[in-house]
C-alpha cells in the first residue's frame, strides 16, 4: 500500500502500531480523523499525553487512579481483609461490574509468561507479599486467567505466601452459566466434575 | 465500565468515537499506549494535528498529497485522456495495487446516498463535469461500489456526461476470480451470464 502523503503514512504507522490494528484499518480511522475539524483532532491528539502526564498508581494496590490513593482503596466501607490478585486494571473493572465483590485488590502488571519474557521479578509480587504480610489481611484471592501462565504465577504467588497464616483460594473453574454441556470443553468439563460441588436448594 | 481515571476514561472515549471501535477494545488499546513512554506518546500524539495540518488535496483529482498537485497527475508517463472516477483515497491505493492502470483520477469524496444525508451537491461532481469538458479526455471510468448507492451516482454521472463525445464506461461486475461458482450470489451470477465475453484462448 503506496500512500500518497507521508503525514497520513505516519499516522497510519502510529495507529496501525497498537495491537491488533492492520495498516488497512488503520487507514480507514485515519482517513476518518482527517474528516475531523482542527480542535477536534486536538482534543484527539491531547488526550494521550494528558493521560500519561496524569494518571497515577495508586500507592497501594497499583489501580490507576487520578491520586495516589484509588477510590477502592480509599473507600472505608470496602473490607480491607480480603486482598483480589489481578493481572491487570481490566480484571479490575470486570470483577467490580459484577457488583458481588467487596474486598481490595492487588494488580501484579502481568503475569509470568517465560514465552514473552515475563518473569517473577517483573511483577509487583514484593508489594503483595509486604501487604498480606499485615496483620488485618486474613484472605487472598487468586483471580488470574485460567491458562498455563495463569496457572504457573497463582504456584508461585501460592509458595510466597503459604508460610503466612493467612486462607488462599482462586476463583473456580468449570461450565459457564448459561452453556450447554455438549459444547463445553473436556478440560473445563472434567474439571468441573472434579469439583463438583453440594447440591443447595 | 466504571474507569477509576477521568483521563483514561477521556482517552477511551476519543479512541472509541473512531468507526468501529468499542470501548472495551478502545480501553486495551489505551492501556497499551499508557505503558509507552512520554516521547513515544507524543510521536503517537503529533501524527495526527501534522497530518491535518499539512496534508493538502490534489487541486486536480482530490488526492491526498504533501503538494498541491499529487504525484500521479503530476507524473508525465500516466495517461491523462482517461479518468477514473472514485469514492474515496482508499480506492486509488487499491487500483494502484493492481498496477493495470496508467491514466488518472477523480475522487468524488463519496457516494450520493440519501440515507445518509450525502446528494450530489456534497461530492466533488461539478469539477469532474469541468474536467470532462476539456478536450484531451476521452474516456471515464465509473469505479464506485457495485452497491445501490455507487449504482444511483453512476447514473447521475451518466446523466451529466453523456451531452460530452467521450466514452464512459464502468468496472465489470461478475464472479470473482478463484471464486466457486456454487458460492457466488444469486444477482453477480446472473449479471455475469448477461455480460458473458467472447471466450479467448
């Protein structure tokens, strides 16, 4: 794809280099920026480096947040004693729409994948092991993908933290609600027998 | 989504008022910027208030270009006798690609379609009529989309060109090449048998 103007080649390089964007699409939203009006493609452009000149970690947890205490963190009437490990500030958001969680939580930034050279010191596993290391900490929960990386950091985090007295658990694994059993993986199904769990009325 | 930062929150919103960008895909795209640094986010930032300040259009053909006469009507070796008419820039990159035409261009800067409040008053169809009318143009080619809206500017186009002694014509429409026939739709079959070709070897 021969583009005609440098300028639109830059900015089709600068779209098309964030993950998952081909440099067809990435034409496709450029040509619509230049649709736009001088301040709209200000306020467009603004927006990022006011992003990255702004948003702050939150001290303890690592969220991002607009101060230096998050608003989970922050609030007083979230239970302190339950710690929720997540990978990033998506799982964050996703945890908290489902409006049934009422605990703090701690973001690792990532988890070990040696395949994309992610290692152990690369996480903010030091910080988690300081906190439940307080006295008020009394659970934590391991909420990470449930894949083979996910699996590798929820041992390793697990053999930190085993010393301490303190209950560790991870979210369950099994048949989404809603899917039919045929359809359902032989992993997720076989796992999902292993734990199986008291029928309640 | 409750995003705990007002300036995430606004960079999502920019992200995602880009066509076909929702704002769970715009927040993974800003959390991949955010890990970038300042002087890579001001690069990213710039592309585009220097696109739109410095990208001109082609005084001829409504082009994109860094001049003010783009470099395929200011290049001696194109034919300037035939003019192919186009929706946008995208459909220049995509005959360029075929490398099989030599003349030049016209972008009408849309199609006329009324759904979406575009009449011919909105395109760039006077200066196409100006073009036409001077005396080194033989031919025009119609390369709109083979869809209702490219069908109704075809004829409108016809209507304002056929008084001119110039031949018009417009792409062939037929069963992709490498295509099975049992796949082809209903209408490209039975157009592709009316204009069935003298068969060469």
């Amino acid at each position: 794809m021969k583009i005609p103007s440098k300028y639109i080649e830059n900015a089709v390089n600068q779209i098309s280099s964030l993950p998952g964007i081909g440099k067809r699409t990435a034409l496709r939203l450029v040509l619509q920026l230049m649709s736009r009006s001088r301040e709209e493609i200000e306020d467009f452009s603004n927006a990022f480096t006011l992003m990255k000149d702004n948003v702050k970690k939150c001290n303890t947890c690592g969220n991002v947040s607009d101060v230096h205490v998050c608003t989970i963190c922050s609030n007083t009437s979230r239970d302190k004693s339950i710690i929720c490990v997540v990978e990033d500030i998506r799982d964050i958001l996703a945890i908290e729409a489902t409006e049934s969680y009422k605990g703090i939580y701690h973001v690792l930034g990532g988890i070990i994948s040696p395949m994309d050279g992610i290692g152990p010191n690369d996480l903010n596993i030091s910080s988690l092991v300081d906190r439940a290391q307080q006295e008020s900490v009394k659970e934590i929960i391991f909420a990470l993908s449930a894949t083979m990386e996910g699996d590798t950091t929820n041992f390793f985090l697990y053999r930190k933290l085993r010393s301490l007295n303190i209950s560790i658990s991870s979210l369950s694994r099994g048949v989404s609600v809603g899917a039919e059993l045929q359809y359902a993986d032989e992993i997720t199904l076989s796992r999902s027998l292993l734990n199986r769990q008291p029928f309640e009325v």
